[in-house]
C-alpha cells in the first residue's frame, strides 16, 4: 500500500477498518485529552469536504478524498478537531470572526496534517 494508491480501490468496509486503525495511531500520537476514542463514518458525497467532525464522529468522504493520502491527512485533521478544547461551543463564532482558512482550529488542524502525517503512515505501514 502507498499513500499515493486511489480511495477507490478500497470498499467502504476495508476504508472503516483501515480508518479505524488510523485512528488509534493519531490517538496514540496526539493524546486524547480525556476525550472517548471517535466513531468513524464512512460517508460518500460530503459536498465540497474532504471531512467532518460533528461533535460525535469523524466523517469521512472517500470520493472526495481520493487518495490513501489525503484518507490520512482527513482523520489526522478531523481527530485535531475531536480533541481540541472549545471547539463545540467556539467554533462558529471563530469561522465568522476569522473565516474558514483563519480560523484557529482549521489552522491548528492543518498544521497537524503537515506534521503528523508521515508519523501516522509510517506507524499504519508497520501494522499492516
């Protein structure tokens, strides 16, 4: 497996499975802040999101995601968002104060995929 390797290839059971593992990685990597491990969704046709985090689970969207990479990057991103403190009571009022790509949760969040991504991988790629 690579991370350059199409989404597609992959059912939505085998897509669960490996996120869930992907998952338990980032949990394990970015702590959990006393925060109970995520449910996980597989769900085509998110309009115009890689991802979601909705207060109980992280959504995925595997026909926006494209490539096992950007699957990587999406649960590394959308974990930042289950773990980080205030985002249920902030995070409207940061994104119309600051604006999506502004917004301190969505920078944090980013900035976890750039650096936690090759971690991650090279941690799934051992278990596989």
């Amino acid at each position: 497996m690579k991370l350059k390797d199409k989404c597609n290839k992959y059912s939505t059971p085998q897509l669960r499975k490996m996120g869930l593992q992907l998952i338990a990685i980032t949990r394990k990597t970015l702590g959990h802040g006393n925060k109970p491990f995520p449910k996980l969704k597989i769900r085509n046709g998110l309009t115009g999101s890689y991802g979601q985090y909705d207060f109980e689970a992280i959504v995925v969207n595997p026909s926006a995601c494209e490539t096992m990479e950007m699957f990587v990057k999406t649960i590394i991103h959308e974990y930042t968002h289950h773990i980080q403190r205030g985002v249920k009571r902030n995070y409207a009022s940061s994104m119309s104060k600051h604006g999506y790509w502004d917004c301190p949760f969505e920078v944090e969040a980013r900035g976890n995929e750039k650096k936690y991504k090759s971690v991650v991988w090279k941690q799934f790629k051992q278990i596989l």
